[in-house]
C-alpha cells in the first residue's frame, strides 16, 4: 500500500542519517581510542618513574 511504501521511506532516509552519523563518528572514537592508549602509557612511565625515585629515597 501506499502507506506502507512511505513509512518504508521515512525508514530508509532514517537509516541513512544514522549511517552518515556513525561514519562521522568513527573518526572521533579512533582519536580519542589513540589518546587514551598514550594516556594509559603517560601513567605507566609515570609510575615506573616514581617506584623508582621512591626506591632511591628509602636505600
């Protein structure tokens, strides 16, 4: 019916919106993927630095 060959219509447009988005958006979660692995590694450094600065205090 004509009905439902519009809503299917409205489905499809939706879709393509969100698929436009998501494009958009993986982009942006890569970056802040890469940003949070070399802050997860900044800490690590850091850490290791501090154990042994710490380990130098108490000799």
């Amino acid at each position: 019916s004509k009905q439902a060959t519009n809503h299917f219509s409205v489905l499809f447009y939706c879709l393509k919106i969100i698929t436009k988005e998501l494009d958009n958006q993986v982009p942006l979660v890569d970056e802040i993927d890469t940003k949070v692995d070399k802050a997860t590694s900044d800490i690590k450094n850091t850490n290791v630095r501090l154990k042994q600065t710490l380990n130098q205090c108490f000799r």
